[in-house]
C-alpha cells in the first residue's frame, strides 16, 4: 500500500496536478486519463471529487452529465482491462477505481453531495454542529406523536399520510440547501456572511438527516 | 493435450446444475457432450470402491445408495452447521460439524468439506471442456448468487482452486445472465435480473448503456428456490401418506431420495400440464397413488413467491426506482419455467417478461462474456457490479459499525482508525461483520483479526488505519498501518465460516497428489478395458481361423496373450501397455490373414469391371 490509499479527504483538495501526461507528455484535458496514451494519473486522486469527474464545483449538478462521465472514466480504469498489465498497474487500476466508484456514490446522492460539498467548503461536520433549524424539533415532535398514534391505531392510511408529508418536508429542506449553496457560491462578501451561511446550510443538512431516519422507520414498516 | 490456449472457462457451479461456457470471435458458447446435453447435475455419487461419479449417473444412482449420493451441496458452502439446521431435515445424507465452524459432509465415514465436494463437480465440467475444446483450462470465471456473503464466496473460490482452476473472478449469476441477454443493447435502459435457481433466488437491477452494464442494487435470498417448492410437495405427500398408512410410518433414506426426485419431475410437469400423477412404492405391498393439480401446486408456491417479490421491492428501493421505470424483465434458473412466477412477477412490474434465451443455460454464456472481457477479447464491454451486503465491524458495546454500505459499486474502499486503550498495547482486536442488521450478534461473522505490531505507545496515541477492500469477486481483503510510526501492521484474518489460506493450500497439494493417483488409476482401467478387448479379438480370430498361423507364431502368440492377462493383475499401466503392444504385434499375422479374407469376400461376386 502506497500513501494515497484512502480516498481523497478533503482537506487535500484544491491542491494542483500537473498539467501534463507523466508518460507521454501530452497536455492533459481531465485530470485521471490522458487522452492520447490513456494512462492513468495516479495523482488526479488527490484533486477533489467534482474535479475528477469533471464536473464544476457546485450543489447543482447534471445527472445525465454525472453518469456519462463516470462510465467513460470507469472504461479507462477498471481493472478488468487492466488484467494483461503489470501488477503496479493492476493495483493502480483497483485504486482508481475504487476511487471513481466513492467519488460517483458521493455525487449522486443529494444528501451525501451537500455534506461534502459542505466539507469542501469549510463548513462544520454534524459531530461539531449538531444544531438545526428553529422550530424544526417541535415540528417533528408533533409528527412522531401523531404517527405513533396512527400505528397504535392500526390507521396505515393516517401513517401513510404523515410519510407523505414528511417526504415533503425533506425535498423542501433540500431546496432550502440547493440556494444556500448557490447563495454561498454567488455571494462577494465578507468571510463571516459566508460562514453564516455555510452553518445554515449545516443546520438544514442536520434536519434533512432526522426526517430520513424517520422516513426510513416509517417506509420500513410500511414495506 | 495442448496447453491452455489462453481460454479461461466460465462456470456455472448451480445447487441442481452445473455447466460450462468458452468466449469465442462469435460469442459466447455452451459445452455440449456428444449427445448434445449441457447441463450437468450437481449430484455426486461414491461407489464403494472409492470411486466417484459426477452428474447424470450419479443423479441416476440416488435411490438405491441414498446415503452415498450429495445433492445440493451449494447449501453448505460457508455455512455453519448451526445455518443449515433446517436443510438436514430433507438431506438424505449426513453432515457433521467441521473446523471453524464449518460443516463436513459425511461419505462413507470419512468427512468431506463442500469445498472438496463442489471441486469435484467443477473438475467433471472442466474435464467436458477439455474433452469438446481439445485444449487444456487452467483458468476459470465461476458464478454465484449476488446475494452470497463474503464467506461463501471464498469458500466457491476455494472449490476452485482444488479443481485445479485459477479463478480469475467470482461474478454474480443475475449480472452474468444481463451480460449474455443484453450483448446487442445499445440504448440507455433500465433492466431487471429475476433469478429463481434451484437453490438460491436474486433479483438484481442494472442500467446498461452502450456495452456498460451497472449494477445498480441487488437484493435476494441464498436460502430459496426450487428446493423450497419441492419440499412442499414432499410435505404434502409424507403428509397423506402418514394420514393413510399410519402417523408413526418412518421414511427410510431411500424414500426420501424417491420422494424428494417425484415431488422434482412432477413440478416440472406442473409447468406444462395441468396435473401429475405420483406414484411412490412404500414396500409390504403398499403403494401410494396421487394426483396433484396445477392449483394446489400453485396455493402452496404462493408464499415463496410473495417473498421474492419482497426482494424486488427492496432491490428497487435502493436502486431509487419505481417497477414502471423497468424497461425489461429478465427471467433466469430454471424455476422461471413455472407459469405462477412468470404471471405474478409480470404483474408486478406491469409487463411482459423475457425468457428468450434457454434459461438454464444463460449464467454459463455470461460467465463466458465476463471470461472474454478477463482475457482481453472484448474490450467493448464492461460490468460494474455492486456487493450486496454491508461491511462492517463491532463496536464498542456489541454494536455493528458499517464502513461499506450494500450495493456500494465494487471495488470500493473504506478506512477506519483505531487506536489503543491501555498504555504500551501492541494488539487491536478486531471483529468484521457483513449484513444490515444494527447489531454484531444478528449480523454475519466474517471473520477476526489481531493488528500485532503496534509500536509502544501511551493509550490513544497511535493512530492504526485500516483499510478494507472488496475487489471485483465481491471478496474483503484487509490491510493495515500505523500512521505514527508508518509501520505496516500485519493483517492475518481467521475466517468465521471457511477454511484458512494454509487449510486451502493443504488440501490443493494433497488433492495434487492424490490427482497423480487417480490419474494412473484411470489409466490402469482404461487400459484393462482395452487389453479385454484385444484378448478377446484374438481369441475370436483364432477360433475362425487359428489354422492359417504357422506353429511357431501360434506359440508366439499364445505366449503373448498369456503374457497380457498376467500384466492386466498387476496395477502397473506400463507393464499392461507394453503387453498389449506385443500382443497386437504377435497376432499381426492373423490380422494380414483376416484382412485379406475381408478383401476376398468383397471381391467376390463383384465383375472385373467394377473395381
């Protein structure tokens, strides 16, 4: 094992690759596989996950744009085309790979893109602001009260009802988090209008993490 | 035989069947014996001289030796004895337990590990190919459900290698299935792998887009399929019979071959007609007669396949889908035959299920797509499949800390640091999981292992990462360092249900060994075989025309013969070679004589003319 075998934390984002193919020299238009030789760059892996899939660094992303740029990579790395080569290069291949996949997981999922994104941009992790919004734990508390009801009842449309509207509630928070970002992202202003925001979008993130806990009870039930 | 032309063999190693597919320029290709069959039963039969048959004689063989026949030997890989309780209940055969709480399969006295057992279905499938292919295999893909955990993946690689194969990849059955149906895809679309084998179900949800097939999400159950369904019949049969003949009537081991094989062919004919008939000899005159009908075949496979669609449900939920945004079903293993799957699982997802290819046989292509892909002759197409179970370890307190989630796209890699909690430790305990539950003791066991090596340290200083992989086989590898000092902590995992790299390595150079044996047993047979039939071709020729010979080469002869039947007592094949060559050579005289009276009798009554 090498000293890059974990993925790419974060707090080494940013940092610069080169700009060339280390083998043939070839300016490099992305930073994993050179387009002329396709070999490999072991040290896009320390870019971030946005960079190394090609893809700006923001909330907002194209899907389609997402998946097209994982597959083409996954063509250029995977370890199954990989099996005639040397076993260094094997095990880079596995490397990169594995990367690519954590990297494509990440990005995917809205919830999981935000709390990197968040990391990326400074922000606090859950274990070091545990906040959420005004108002939200009495919302919550209401609601849990409710849906204990309806199951003590045996009402599953009542339950059913009460997951719809936390569904609600969740795609609304993740709105909420969608312009904080792009406000975080468009904002020329001082470094403590920034941190506000970005512990906003802390707090919301906090909140969308309860209402999925939740969720996942209720859905579990219900399947 | 030639060496291996570089053809690695896919394997589809099936709890009923088992078979064999190659790669070639047009495709993949099914291993057919002379008479056309592939499919191969997993069914080993050991005589009482030690031999051992494989497939369509040994399945044959079931009734009259119950306790020397193994069936369904996929059940017990990387279980524990304590797993399989409820399978004894129908095995005719014995199983005891095995070391690290693995199970041993009881033949005639002697233990013999799954491992060993599904080797020797796996040699039989490699020893078809070499035969129809002409070449030696060294190497080979072999499927298994997605569903699998960790240790019976390793304990199918395992098999493997004491097959004599270098296993360059363990893939999943329904994936492997998605490979052979969809070669010619090139849109975007979104498929589903129903796959109901004889033994295990999944059902697997890919998207594939221009020759890439990824795995979105897999969900199944390694414990049902067929088996499930014939012991309903079985139950319903031992059930009335009892009813008639008295409650206190025991099944003998041969019965419950009979029973188990009838409640088998008549769910196959319930697939085409609307009843069987059955039949089953109880000895002392009485015989039990039944009529089964579709419906009630139909009533009792109803709750199993309630259960796969449960899977479905979850298979899609993690994938983020709806049943609507399939585009096509794809039904494989040879329960999809039956037309209560096909009819509730194309309701489910509101259309049409595809069963173009033969879905006994489809695995096995794939197998061999994925084989090509290894061998470098497809660079076109490609398979990301994801593992279907979470990796984890325990926690503090008897809790189970995921570090890999299920349906993560493999290979994929999660790290964790760990650190000491009395001054000057040099050991970190640590127990890896597999399985969803919140819980250490409800999850799987994978396996334990010591970090040693930890520099002296006060408590909490030193920082151990370790790195978990799960590459392409679906297969955990464990590694370990200390950041502080840079140390590499040595990693060396027991498994929980399985054998240690040291047990494989000893089994494979005794299986070697005894191969060499069994080898120049086999020729010492064949060799018999052949040395009866000359014997008898000159005594036959002797009889019809012994008065052509000369005396002298009638004795000569004669010495020969004798000289044969005394070699075929010994055990030594060169000596019985080299007797039947001088046999042959002595009776060349009569041989010439015999062949020139062939030649005169053809010439006789034909015209000049004609010749």
């Amino acid at each position: 094992m090498t000293d890059h075998n974990d993925a790419p934390a974060p707090a080494s984002a940013g940092k610069t690759i080169p700009f060339k193919c280390a083998k043939c020299d070839a300016p490099l238009g992305r930073p994993l596989v050179c387009d002329a030789c396709h070999t490999l760059n072991a040290s896009a892996m320390l870019t971030d996950y946005f960079t190394l899939l090609g893809l700006p660094r923001q909330y907002e992303l194209d899907g389609q744009q997402l998946h097209r740029s994982f597959i083409d990579l996954c063509r250029h790395s995977h370890p199954d085309h990989a099996q005639n080569d040397s076993p260094k290069v094997q095990e880079l291949h596995l490397r990169v790979s594995a990367t690519l996949n954590e990297a494509h997981r990440t990005l995917k999922d809205p919830v999981r893109r935000a709390e990197y994104l968040l990391e990326l941009l400074g922000g606090q992790s859950s274990a070091q602001d545990k906040r959420v919004p005004d108002g939200f734990l009495g919302t919550m508390m209401m609601m849990q009260e409710e849906l204990a009801e309806a199951k003590a009842g045996g009402d599953a449309r009542e339950a059913g009802r009460i997951a719809s509207v936390m569904r609600t509630q969740r795609d609304g928070l993740m709105k909420r988090i969608s312009n904080l970002f792009e406000e975080h992202r468009l904002a020329v202003s001082c470094e403590a209008v920034r941190k506000d925001l970005l512990d906003e979008i802390r707090r919301q993130l906090n909140a969308v993490a309860y209402v999925r806990k939740l969720l996942s009870q209720v859905e579990g039930v219900h399947a | 035989m030639p060496e291996t032309g570089g053809i690695i063999l896919g394997i589809d190693l099936g709890t009923t069947n088992s078979l064999g597919a190659y790669m070639t320029a047009a495709g993949p290709v099914v291993v057919r014996d002379a008479g056309g069959a592939a499919l191969v039963p997993s069914v080993l039969a050991f005589g009482p001289d030690g031999q051992v048959t494989v497939g369509r004689q040994a399945k044959a063989h079931a009734v009259e030796n119950p306790l020397s026949t193994i069936y369904s030997v996929k059940r017990l890989m990387g279980k524990s004895l304590k797993d399989v309780a409820e399978d004894l209940r129908v095995l005719p055969y014995a199983i005891k337990p095995g070391p690290n709480d693995t199970v041993l399969v009881d033949v005639a006295g002697s233990g013999r590990t799954p491992q060993e057992l599904s080797a020797m279905v796996l040699e039989d499938i490699r020893r078809r190919a070499e035969a129809a292919l002409g070449v030696k295999i060294t190497q080979a893909v072999i499927t298994v459900p997605a569903y699998f955990d960790d240790a019976q993946r390793q304990a199918t690689r395992d098999a493997g290698r004491l097959a004599g194969l270098e296993v360059r990849r363990i893939v999943n059955e329904p994936t492997a299935a998605a490979l052979a149906y969809g070669l010619d895809r090139k849109s975007d679309s979104c498929i589903a792998v129903y796959d109901l084998g004889g033994g295990t179900f999944d059902i697997s949800i890919l998207r594939c887009s221009e020759g890439v097939f990824q795995v979105l999400s897999t969900n199944g159950d390694t414990r049902l399929g067929g088996d499930d369904l014939d012991r309903e019949l079985i139950d319903m049969l031992t059930g009335e019979i009892r009813a008639r003949f008295g409650e206190e009537l025991e099944f003998g081991p041969a019965t419950r071959q009979a029973l188990k094989a009838f409640a088998e062919e008549a769910k196959v004919r319930l697939s085409d007609y609307q009843q069987a008939k059955v039949q089953v000899d109880l000895g002392g005159g009485r015989v039990f007669e039944r009529i089964i009908t579709r419906d009630e075949f139909e009533a009792r496979a109803a709750k199993w396949i309630d259960h796969t669609l449960e899977h479905c449900r979850r298979a899609l939920a993690d994938a983020g889908l709806a049943p609507g945004d399939i585009e096509e079903v794809v039904m494989v293993g040879g329960c999809t035959r039956i037309p209560l799957v096909r009819r509730r699982i194309a309701e489910f997802f509101g259309r049409n299920v595809y069963t173009a290819v033969n879905p006994d046989e489809v695995v096995a292509l794939g197998a061999a797509v994925q084989a090509g892909i290894l061998a470098g002759m497809k660079r076109d197409t490609l398979l990301l499949d994801v593992t279907p179970l979470s990796v984890g370890i325990e926690t503090l307190g008897g809790g189970m800390g995921k570090l890999i989630m299920r349906n993560s796209a493999v290979p994929c890699m999660a790290s964790e640091t760990f650190t000491t909690c009395i001054d000057n430790q040099s050991a970190v305990d640590i127990h890896i999981l597999q399985g969803e539950r919140e819980l250490a003791a409800d999850c799987r066991s994978l396996g334990r292992f010591v970090l040693r090596g930890v520099p002296p340290m006060p408590a909490g200083m030193p920082r151990i990462s370790v790195t978990f992989l799960i590459d392409a086989n679906g297969i955990l590898n464990v590694s370990a360092r200390e950041l502080k000092s840079g140390v590499e902590a040595s990693v060396q995992v027991t498994p929980s249900h399985g054998l240690t790299a040291q047990q494989v390595d000893a089994m494979v150079k005794e299986s070697y060994a005894h191969a060499m044996e069994d080898f120049e047993a086999h020729r010492v047979i064949d060799l018999r075989n052949e040395a009866t039939r000359v014997i008898n071709a000159i005594e036959k020729a002797l009889g019809a025309r012994g008065h052509v010979l000369a005396a002298s080469d009638r004795a000569r002869l004669d010495q020969a013969v004798a000289d044969l039947k005394a070699a075929m007592k010994s055990e030594d094949g060169d000596a019985i070679d080299a007797a039947m060559r001088a046999a042959n050579e002595a009776a060349q005289a009569l041989t010439a004589d015999q062949m020139n009276d062939v030649l005169r009798q053809t010439a006789t009554g034909r015209k000049i003319s004609e010749f």
